[in-house]
C-alpha cells in the first residue's frame, strides 16, 4: 500500500490552438484546430509515471468547478490517487491558453487559479502518504513555498526529491537546491538561473556543473531533440544522453512527460544508473513529441518496448 512517486503540484486545463505560426503583439491569425486537454506540469507527470506502472498520488487544488470536476475523473481514469486532490470554491480550476505552430513550437499563458491555493495544510493531510512514498516530484506551478515545504518534508524521511524548477521564477531560493536530489529544467530555466547562455551540450554541462554546486545531488538539464545532460555529485563530469531522432509534432508537455518516467524509474528500477534511467526517460518523451497534445501523447507501458523495463 505504499505508493512508488507521490506528486506535489498542478492542474491546469488545457486550451489549445494549432496555428501555423504563433501570433504577434496586436495580430489575431486564424488556427486550424482548437482542443480542450488535460495539462498542468504537476499532473502531466504524475500521469506519465502512472501509466508507465508507478502507484501514483496528486496532492493538488482544483475549482468547484466542471473543469475541476472533469480533472478528477482523468485522474480516476488514469488510476491515480485522488485521495489528496481538494475542491475549492475559492478560485477556478488553473487555465493553460496554449498555441502550437506547425513546427510543433508552443506559447502558454497559465492562470493557475486555485493551483495557488494549495498550501500548509493540504502538506499536512498528506503527510502519511508522502512520507512513505519513494519518490516525491514538485514544480513550479503552485505558490514556491509549498513546493519547498513539501519537497523538504520528504527529505527528512528519505523520500528521493525531484524538483523540476518549471516554469523558470527569477531569484529560485538557494534552499531549493538544497532540498533536491535531482533538480531538473530545460535550457531557458538553466539561463535564467545561472545567467549564462545555454546553446550547446558543452553549455548545459557547464551550467549544470554550476547548479550542483548550489547543493542539489544531481542535475538533468534537458535539451529537446539533444536529449539531455547528466551532472552528478559522485562524478562531476557531465554526460550527454543523446535521443532518438523524430519528427515532433506537438513538444508540449515533453518536458513533464520525460519527468514522469523518470519519476518512475527512480522509483520502479532503482538499479538502474540516472544515466541509464535520462536515456530511457528521453524515450518516452521523444514519443509524446508524434502526436498531438500533452497527457494525449503520453505513451501507457503497453505501447513501449520491453527494453525500457
Ligand atoms: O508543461 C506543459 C504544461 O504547461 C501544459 O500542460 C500546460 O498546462 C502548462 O502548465
Ligand atoms: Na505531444
């Protein structure tokens, strides 16, 4: 009855406009598709770890809302916990407007709305189930300080933290690093940490090699079609876990999707090397890029290979 990979963080409903190309300040452009999704970091990655087999919990805040309604459901459907999921009538389900161009590029404007209510006390209801859980997973999606709450919560019990610092907020507390077995972001998170351009392989490993040293156990920046880069404590030499190479047609929620099964490997196949385990996460995620979508894309562990297992 214990859980593998406990998520502390978002729900958002997705809005999303395929369009050929993202519009300017003041333009509106016509779109060719429009689709309502279920999104939100937070929950993307719970449910790619769920269907890649974890026992998954979300400890999140939606609305009284129909979207909030409707978000419960996907999560029953998807055999996550909900146990931890609360309704507010404070504040509405949180809100993605996202617009996908025909390179399979995306802008997104979230409201995250009741996502911001989670707080202290919904820590404290979760308590017995985080802190039995092996793996923890936060973002950035809710307020910062219940992120870092919970995230420390589950370090004075040895539950393994992954922090995904996404989306990117200027001046990150030291003590997220601190409080990070594995602190995880994208190229333009890393810049906006570390102020340093990230353009190449050899960036990230420099930067990522910066960011362990603010006291995290290892570092994954991720590099959409390069794959990603691994910086560990134990060994400071950066490695470069390249990816398959596919034709994207919606990178949204890769990131989160890439999360998800790593989040499930940490917790599932714990012999694993975190190298071995980025290069398989990479997988997963360079799969959700073929379609369209974000949790849509999400592969289930019957459609992968038995070599990711
Ligand atoms: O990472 C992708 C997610 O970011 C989308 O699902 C959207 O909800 C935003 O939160
Ligand atoms: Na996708």
């Amino acid at each position: 009855d214990c859980l593998d990979v406990v998520v502390v963080g978002s729900c958002m409903t997705d809005l999303v406009s395929q369009a050929p190309r993202l519009p300017k300040a003041g333009e509106t452009i016509h779109g060719h598709k429009f689709f309502i999704g279920f999104g939100g970091k937070g929950a993307n990655q719970c449910i790619q770890a769920a269907r890649m087999g974890a026992r998954t919990a979300m400890v999140c805040k939606v609305g009284k809302d129909f979207f909030g309604d409707n978000y419960i459901q996907n999560f029953k459907n998807n055999c996550v916990s909900t146990e931890l999921v609360k309704q507010t009538d404070e504040a509405a389900t949180g809100a993605a407007s996202i617009i996908v161009n025909d390179a399979g590029e995306n802008a997104i404007v979230i409201v995250a709305g009741a996502n911001m209510l989670l707080g202290d006390e919904d820590l404290q209801h979760a308590w017995p189930v985080l802190s039995r859980a092996k793996v923890l997973v936060c973002q950035l999606e809710i307020s910062p300080d219940t992120s870092l709450q919970a995230l420390r919560m589950a370090q004075q019990r040895h539950v393994k933290t992954i922090f995904n610092a996404a989306p990117a907020i200027p001046d990150l507390s030291a003590d997220f690093y601190k409080a990070s077995d594995i602190f995880c972001c994208n190229e333009t998170e890393a810049e906006l940490f570390t102020g340093s351009a990230v353009s190449t392989v050899e960036d990230a490993g420099r930067v990522g090699l910066e960011l362990l040293k603010r006291g995290c156990g290892s570092v994954i920046i991720t590099l959409g079609p390069q794959g990603c880069v691994v910086v560990q404590s134990a060994d400071a030499t950066p490695v470069h876990v390249p990816t398959s190479k596919v034709t994207p047609v919606d990178t949204t929620g890769a990131g989160d999707s890439f999360i998800g099964a790593l989040a499930f490997y940490i917790a599932c196949c714990p012999e694993l090397s975190l190298v071995e385990m980025a290069k398989r996460a990479n997988l997963v995620a360079a799969i959700s890029v073929q379609s369209v979508g974000t949790q849509t894309s999400y592969p289930h562990r019957g459609d992968l290979p038995a070599e990711l297992f």
